[in-house]
C-alpha cells in the first residue's frame, strides 16, 4: 500500500493518481538523494499498475494474484544486491553483453541496475526489446532505469525515442540522483516528479509506523543521521553505529589532545581488514566533525548526533575553526588514499596523531 511509504505525500498523490489512469504510455523521472525512496516508489508503481483487485482507483492490495507475485518489499534491496553480486562473479568477457543485467521485482516489473557503473548499451537495447513485446492481459510492463542521470548520453540518446513515447502498456520510470545529468531532451519529454529528503520529525514518525519496537529517541536520531532519507535510516544499524560511534569519538578526543596513542592504534588495527568498516569510520567521523562545526557555527538543532549532545559540546571547546578545517582535509586525503588502496591503519592512525598539532 502507499501509505506504508514514508515521507513525499506530494509526490505518492502524484504516483497514486497517474496509476488510477493506467499509467502506460508514459515516462516517468523521480528525481531525489540516494535513500529518500525512488525504487521503493518505482516498485510501488509498477505494483499498483498491475494490481487486479485495487481497493481504491490507484491503490494496490497486496492480496490478488498480480500482487502476490511480486517480490515483498521487505526482500527488494535483497534482491537488487543479490543479483548485482552474482553478475560481478558472472561477468567473463562480454556476458555483459549477452545477458544484460535485470531483476524482475514481479513478472511486469523489471529493473535494471547500472551493469558496472552505469546502464550498458546492451541493457538500454534489451528495454526497447522489452517495450516491443506484448504483456500478459492486465498487467503493463513498468520498467525501473536506475541511475540514468549517470549513463552516458550515447545510451541515453539511444533510448531516447522510447522514452518519448512508450508504448500504451509500457510505463517507464527513470530514476536519478541528479535530474540535470539527464540529457535535456529527456527531461522535457518525461513527467519529473522531486522527491526532496523527508523532516526529521515526519521521517521519526514515519519510522516509529513501520518499527514500533524504535524507541522516540532512537526514531529521532536515526532520522537525523539519515539526513531525511528513509531507505538511509531503514538500513542503518543503530547499535553498531553507537559502537563504532564511541570509537571514533574517542579518536578524535585522544588525537586532539595529543595522545596516548593506544586505542589509536588499537582502532587501526581493528579496520584493517574490513574495508568496510574502515569505511564507515571516516563516515562517522566526517559526521561527528560536521557536528562540531555546527556547534562552533552555533546551530546546535542541526547536529545530527543528538543522542551524544553533551560529549560533542565538551569536544566542541577543544577545536578551533581552522583546526576542524585542517581535519576535514586530513580525512578527504586519507578517504582518497584509501579508494587507491593505500595502507590504511597507518593512514588512520597518523591523521588521528596529527590532529593535536594543530592549532
Ligand atoms: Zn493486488
């Protein structure tokens, strides 16, 4: 149903009144951060163009055959995962070029992924395949082009008089991150519908809805941290996030005061062999240095980690504007070094180490 969709009533209306027409023959492009909602609502769509027995013009009941035969929202990024996995193993030569990659989300609804970094030639020939071929009575194919503001605008060009006019039981929903990385002509000819993130407040609302068990504080900082983005919040693991959290808070107060360097190094030890991990360090600790800035910048109800208010405020004392700004760079460097590979414990531990030298 569309109500268990958080945040973007605007948008969902928009969705829910163009399915009760039918919806075919159209080109849609939903247009918003990654996390605020796009394949969720995509898939939405497809299901309510192809739902038997919709209790309301528009709706989808979850129940009717058509419905039943679609993958539970729950199993979605699952399953987008999954096969984007099992494509990167598969890929030998050009697969790529045989099979080009999709996931049917229900016998209507087919998405296609970007196939390395974004939608392949051969994927955009295999959508105006799939908009040649019949659908079984009563159902119209939508199909979901994730990404398409990063295909090259040769692909893009090329599907260009499929976007225009898709056939009458053809709905096609681009989705991007970046409206203005779509080629001109694409945007005009398409419905652009903006899904910006959701407030805080709605999106805490909206989680407590779907995750009774979430505490009211949790819901808040779990929206905040998610920067408005439901898909964002729904994948974060609070408890980890806490833990590692608690880690790099103490990095940060260690390496600002110069030391001791044990649990510096005892933390780079610890990421080195998860990249993963690692990962989400440097994104905990741009965030929690964001935070301090708001707080130098006096905008305390902007930090996003308000479930450690006071811990930041006592570091916040600490650092000095130039300080935060030396640091930040000091973690683009190490973030850049990583994504070549670089060693980086060592890279973690002499950014952490150089933070007291600062002014
Ligand atoms: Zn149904």
């Amino acid at each position: 149903m569309w109500a268990d969709f958080i945040g973007n009533a605007v948008a969902v209306e928009r969705l829910r009144g163009l399915a009760a027409r039918g919806g075919g023959g159209r080109t849609l492009v939903l247009a918003g951060p990654e996390g605020v909602g796009k394949t969720t609502l995509a898939a939405m769509y497809g299901l309510a163009l192809n739902c038997q027995a919709p209790p309301a013009p528009g709706e989808f009941c979850g129940a009717c055959v058509g419905c039943q035969a679609a993958l539970p929202q729950a199993e979605l990024a699952g399953a987008i995962e999954a096969a984007i996995e099992h494509r990167a193993a598969e890929v030998k030569g050009n697969a790529r070029e045989a099979a080009p990659l999709r996931v049917a989300l229900h016998p209507a609804v087919l998405l296609y992924p970007p196939d390395g970094d974004y939608l392949t030639m051969a994927q955009a020939r295999a959508v105006i395949h799939q908009t040649q071929l019949q659908p079984d009575a009563g159902r119209t194919w939508t199909l979901i082009l994730p990404d398409l503001d990063l295909a090259r605008w040769t692909t893009q060009s090329a599907l260009l008089k499929t976007l225009e006019e898709p056939p009458p039981r053809v709905a096609l929903v681009a989705l991007a991150r970046n409206p203005l990385g779509l080629l001109p002509t694409v945007r005009s000819r398409a419905l652009v519908l903006a899904l910006p993130p959701t407030p805080a407040a709605e999106l805490a609302a909206g989680l407590r809805r779907l995750r009774p068990a979430l505490s009211a504080q949790e819901a808040e900082l779990l929206a905040r941290l998610a920067a408005g983005c439901p898909g964002r919040a729904l994948r974060l693991d609070l408890a980890a996030y806490r833990h590692l959290r608690a880690d790099a808070l103490g990095l940060l107060a260690e390496g600002r005061a110069g030391g001791p360097a044990a649990s510096v190094f005892r933390l780079s030890e610890s990421t080195r062999g998860s990249k993963e991990k690692f990962e989400s360090l440097v994104e905990i600790l741009y965030s929690v240095l964001q935070d301090i800035v708001y707080l130098h910048s006096g905008l305390p109800e902007t930090v996003r980690n308000v479930d450690v208010l006071a811990e930041l405020q006592q570091q916040a004392r600490s650092w000095t504007a130039p300080g935060l700004a030396a640091a930040v760079t000091g973690l683009d460097e190490l973030q850049a070094a990583a994504r070549r590979n670089a060693f980086r414990p060592l890279g973690l531990a002499s950014w952490a180490l150089s933070l007291g030298a600062r002014a």
